[in-house]
C-alpha cells in the first residue's frame, strides 16, 4: 500500500473532518476570487466611464511671453508670435502610436462678440464631440444648427433670453434653440454655435483657438500621449489636466488596494481553519500514527501523508472555489452594474491563481500538523493502545 492510497482513504473515512476543511478552503477561496474578479470588473467599467467623463488633454497654440515691470511693479504680460492651429492639424491625432487611445477630439473657437449693448463670449463647439467631452451638459430644448446657438444658464439670464428667440451677433442673426442648464462652470457665461458658425463671425477659417481630447489612459500613461501629440503637432503646446488624470487613477488604485486586503483577512480566517481541524485530526489518530511508525514508516513518511491529505482537499478546494467565485461575482456585477449583463470574462491567470493559492494556504497551514504527527513517539502510541 502507498502513501497515496493511504492519504485518500484516511479522507474518505473521516468525511466529516474532510468535508469541513474543503467547506472552509472553498469558501475562503471563492470569497476572494469573487471580490477580485468583481473588482476587475467593476475597475475596468469605472475606469472607462471616467476616462469618458470629459477631456484630460488640451491642445493649444504655442505663444511667447514677455513680462514687463518698470520700478519694481508690474505692468502685466504681452503675448507674441501666437501660432493659431489650423483645424486640418488635428488629423494628424490618428496617425499616433496610441492613437487608439482616443476617444474624441473637439475643436473650439473662441472669441468676444458683441451683442446689442453688451459683449458676449462665444464659443465654436463640435456638438458631436461634445457628447463624449461634456456629458454633463443637460439642454433644455435642442443643439444648434448653423443658424442656431446654444445660450449658458447665466447668460440667458443676463441678456433675458429664451428658446426661440432671436440673437443678434456681430451682425448675424442666430435663434436661440436651447438653454443648457447651470452646470457650476464656465460653461454658465457662454454662447455655443456650431464651429463652422464660429470660424464666420469671426473670419476664421479653418482656424481654431484650442482642441479638447479625451484620451482613454487606463492602459496608456497620460504622459506618453502628450509626447506623442506634441511629436505630431509641433505647432501647438500640448497640456495634460494632471490633477483630473491623477484623481481618477488614485481612486482606482485605492479601491483595488482595499480589495487585497479584505482577501487577506479572508484567507487567514482559512488557513486558521484549516490549522485547527487538521490538529484535531492528528490527535484523534495517535493510535494509527503510531502503528506505522512501529511497522517501519518513518518520520518523513507520516508527514507525507498529511500533506498529500491537505493537498487533494486544497487542489479540489481551489477548482471548486473558483468556480464559485467566478459565479458570485457574475451575480454581484449584474446586481450593481445598472443594467449590465453580469459578464465576467473567464481569467485563466485567476484559475490557476486560485488553485495555487488552495494549494498553498492548505499546505502551509499543515506544516505544524504534519510536524506534530511525525513527533509522536510510536510506543507510547502503542501503550495508548
């Protein structure tokens, strides 16, 4: 008779002990394959609704400034040699080594119009574009056409305006199609027109005065995609928002971060219960242990049998316990996902993890057990007899 054979039929006459090892492994195990893979997936959706909530790159044109000061004060600035960006530039975005990474780009044109008495600050907006970069906008009525403009909430109220009014623009006429409700920024204070509307009444054509891109960065250093801007358009100053990048990327880290420790707790609660139950088992077989010291089986042999029982519990343990886990994490998505189907993509990393991970929590606990059983003295076993 083997070693083997002996380990496994210890497990199949002491079912009970047995089943409660594999029932605490198998939750201990499927506990954290379950919190990681809902985790992942939750990190991966939140880390794409945030890379989508507005622009993390401005693209804006290059100037040179001198500063002016005459007796110790200050008399302001002067900007010089301003290169406008022409708005044929931005195709150069899709030739980027990341340009994948992109999830919109939108031109703006930027000026002081007047309108009646007073002056208004209008933008030149791509309104589809707009969809992905300002998702917070919220309009009352509709988006512009070419003959459209799209009024802030304060200057609405400044200049007592409503849908379907007329606006009178630097001698244009444009009807007012919808008011944007207060956002807290300063989007409040403008006027929106479409870009090409923009470019007219402010005779440029085919000129804008900055680029908003929204750069999907989860996978890709923000900083990479600045350098690769700037490498393509070497007319223009490229500026990362760092403090809305950094934010997002720190919220994410922290919420994976707490996640591993929760798994940590979680698998020394396991390897607890795995400790206690296999002491018991040694000590409620001292008569055994002993009869095979007594017919010859060394201190390395009864240890092997005590690891080769931890070790067919825990292997069972972790395929059973990702299985579990990658099934309750499916449930936990489609419960807090607002609607999502509840996929969890199939990780084979995290598999053979959690086996390896059964393996070792088992084996590790059972050290002091297995050390235990090869201690015992046979013949004070067999006086016990």
């Amino acid at each position: 008779m083997n070693l083997q054979l002996i380990s496994i039929r210890n497990l199949m006459r002491r079912k009970g002990k047995a089943a409660f090892i594999l029932a605490g492994l198998v939750i201990g195990v499927a506990t954290v394959v379950g919190i990681l893979a809902f985790v992942e997936a939750r990190t991966h959706d939140i880390a794409h609704k945030l890379e989508q909530y507005g622009a993390n790159i401005l693209i804006v044109p290059k100037t040179e400034n001198l500063s002016l000061s005459y007796g110790g004060l200050s008399l302001g600035g002067v900007s010089f040699e301003l290169e406008e960006i022409r708005e044929s530039e931005l195709a150069r975005l899709a030739t980027i080594p990341n340009h994948r990474n992109i999830a919109a780009v939108g031109p703006m044109v930027l000026g002081v119009a007047p309108v009646e008495d007073r002056r208004l600050l209008l933008a030149g907006v791509d309104f589809k574009a707009a969809g992905i970069l300002k998702p917070w906008w919220r309009v009352n009525g509709r988006l512009p056409q070419d003959d459209g403009v799209l009024l802030g909430a304060e200057a609405a109220r400044v200049l007592s305006l409503s849908a379907g009014k007329t606006l009178t623009v630097n001698g244009r006429s444009l009807v007012v199609s919808g008011l944007l409700e207060a956002t807290g920024s300063q989007d409040d204070q403008l006027a929106f027109v479409t870009l090409a509307t923009a470019q007219q009444i402010f005779a440029k054509p085919g000129k804008i005065s900055m680029a908003e891109v929204a750069a999907l960065c989860k996978d890709c250093p923000i900083e990479d995609m600045v350098r690769q801007i700037s490498a393509a358009m070497p007319g223009a100053k490229v500026l990362a928002i760092q403090q809305v990048v950094k934010s997002r990327m720190e919220m994410l880290a922290q919420f994976q971060k707490f996640s591993y420790g929760i798994s940590g707790v979680i698998l020394f609660i396991g390897g607890l219960v795995v400790l206690v139950t296999m002491m018991g088992s040694v000590r409620e077989r001292t008569e055994e242990i002993g009869i095979f010291r007594a017919i010859g089986f060394r201190r390395s042999h009864i240890m092997r049998i005590v690891f080769l029982e931890a070790g067919i519990i825990s292997g069972l343990a972790g395929i059973l316990g990702y299985g579990l886990g990658w099934a309750s994490a499916g449930v936990a998505v489609a419960l807090s996902g607002e609607g999502q189907s509840g996929h969890v993509p199939f990780a084979p990393e995290l598999a053979v993890g959690a086996v390896v991970l059964a393996l070792a929590l088992g084996l590790i606990a059972t050290v002091y057990p297995a050390m235990m059983a090869a201690r015992l003295d046979p013949n004070e076993a067999l006086r016990a007899l």
